[in-house]
C-alpha cells in the first residue's frame, strides 16, 4: 500500500472517530430548545340565547264516568249529582266556572240517559256548560274536545275561559255573576 494512501486512511478514521466520539458532549453541551409558548386566544363575547317559553298544557281532564244507561232507574246514582261535583272539581279553582254551569245547565250534562242536554231556546249551546255548538264546534275538535262528552265540555269551557274570559256566558252574567260572589 502506498504511504500516501495510509495516511488518508488514517486520517479519515481518526477524523470518523473524533465525530462519533465528541458528538455525544456537543449534544451534550448545547441547550435544550424552549418548547413554543401556546397562544393566547381572546375572549369571545357570547349573547345569551332567551329562553324558549313553555307550551301551554291544556286543563287536565276529570276522571270520566259513563252516563246512567237507558232503561236505568235514577235512585241515588243520579248523573246530576255525578254531573255538579265533578263540575266542581274540575273547576275549583276557578268558582265562576262553577257557578256559570249551574246558571247555564243546573249541574246537567243529559237530557236523558244518552241524550245530550240542548238549550230549548233554539240554539246550539250544548251540555252542562251550554257551549254554542254553532261557534265552538270546529275549534273544539281541533283541540281533541267533544263537546257532547262531559269531560270534553268542562276543557273546552277551561280553554275559552283561559282565552276570553267569561265573555262566551255573557248572557247570562245576571244569574252567575251573583253566584259567583257567594
């Protein structure tokens, strides 16, 4: 091998061997980078989203008994006192209602057993809160209220008070105005 050539080779391992050797201490020696600092972000001004207001729930309807059947003889039964303390219940909070369905229809919602109560005058008020039937009719059943079953009669009376207060038995506020006040 010629001189020149060991002497490069030299070199060139020593020259390997000082890198290997001193790199651990320069990684050593440097500094550790600091890590970036996060950014700080700025607040955000947020509006308040109202409040969605509640549904109204329609009135809770009463317990639903049946009227006496045809061919039953009233003893004591009678679907008159059935008829007055469930119109009390239902309505006990609110005493006007009360008194307007014993000015309107004394406590009755039947006629007979099966029949349902129609003013004799000629109109359309029907059952024991005397409702117009005329007027009230298509409203009513978009609601889910018949206004020939009781119940539906005492609910549908509850929505109209709720929406126009006693306006709808303003013909007879002479009679169940003064009750009203007992």
């Amino acid at each position: 091998m010629k001189p020149y050539i060991k002497i490069l080779a030299i070199a060139i391992v020593t020259t390997i061997a000082g890198y290997i050797l001193a790199t651990p201490r320069e990684i050593q020696d440097k500094p550790e980078p600091e890590p970036p600092l996060p950014k700080v972000l700025e607040p955000i001004q947020v509006e308040p989203i109202p409040p969605v207001p509640p549904v109204p729930k329609p009135a809770p309807l009463p317990k639903k008994k049946e009227p006496v059947p045809d061919g039953a003889i009233c003893v004591e039964d009678c679907p008159l006192i059935e008829v007055e303390g469930e119109v009390r219940a239902y309505f006990k909070d609110e005493p006007v209602l009360i008194a307007i369905a014993e000015c309107e229809s004394e406590f009755r919602h039947w006629e007979r057993p099966g029949v349902v109560l129609k003013n004799n005058q000629g109109s359309s008020a029907t059952g024991v809160m005397q409702i117009l039937a005329s007027v009230h009719e298509k409203d009513a059943n978009v609601l889910g209220y018949d206004l020939e079953d009781l119940h539906g009669n005492m609910a549908y009376a509850r929505h109209l008070y709720d929406t126009q207060g006693t306006t709808p038995w303003n013909a007879s506020i002479n009679c169940w105005s003064e009750l009203a006040r007992l």
